[in-house]
C-alpha cells in the first residue's frame, strides 16, 4: 500500500491542475476567497478519499492500488469534466448569492 500511496500523491499535483484551470478561468476576477474557498473544498475532498481508500485497504476491502488511486481517477474524471464544459459553452461561475451577505454602500452613506 506504501508503495501505490507515494506514487499517487505526487500525481494527485496534475489532477489538481487539471481542477484548478478550469475553474480558474470560469470564476469572475476578485473573487479570491471564493476561490479559495473551492479549492479548499477540493483538497478535503482528495484528503477524505484517500484516508477512506487507506481504510478500506488495511482492512481488505479493497486492493491496495485500487484505495490508492481511486481519489485520483474520481478527481481527474472530474476535472476532465470541467475542462469539457469550459470548453463548449465558456460560461463563468456566477457567486451572485454572495451580494447578499453584503451591504452595497451608496453615495449619500458616506
């Protein structure tokens, strides 16, 4: 299972790209932590897999390549997924529920 677990997690970098260009190119500028906060999102998400993969193998459930590389072969077919819709229709993602926690300031405020 060590051997499989230091192979996949240095790959786990490019499946992170192919993640993170596509929703860099689809979020509006200025959005930072919104940002942020999906790419947090998106590395608990490998994390969680990858210690339920570990589990799962020190059990026997699973083949240790297989709980290995599984969080990787998810991910990846969801970043294939978004460059596909990236590509197609060159939408951004809208975080207009954001304005509501946020109070605009208007001129005769100041």
């Amino acid at each position: 299972m060590e051997l499989n677990k230091k192979f996949s997690i240095p790959v786990a970098s490019i499946v992170f790209i192919l993640i993170g260009a596509p929703l860099g190119v689809m979020a509006r500028r200025g959005n930072f932590a919104i940002s942020g906060a999906i790419s947090l999102g998106f590395f608990i998400l490998y994390w969680a897999f990858l210690i339920a993969g570990e589990n799962l193998a020190d059990r026997g459930s699973m083949t240790p390549f297989m709980s290995m590389w599984l969080p990787n072969i998810i991910l990846s077919i969801l970043g294939v997924y978004l460059i596909y819709k990236n590509s197609r229709n060159r939408s951004k993602i809208k975080f207009d529920f954001i304005n509501l926690f946020f109070k605009k300031k208007r001129n005769n405020d100041l």
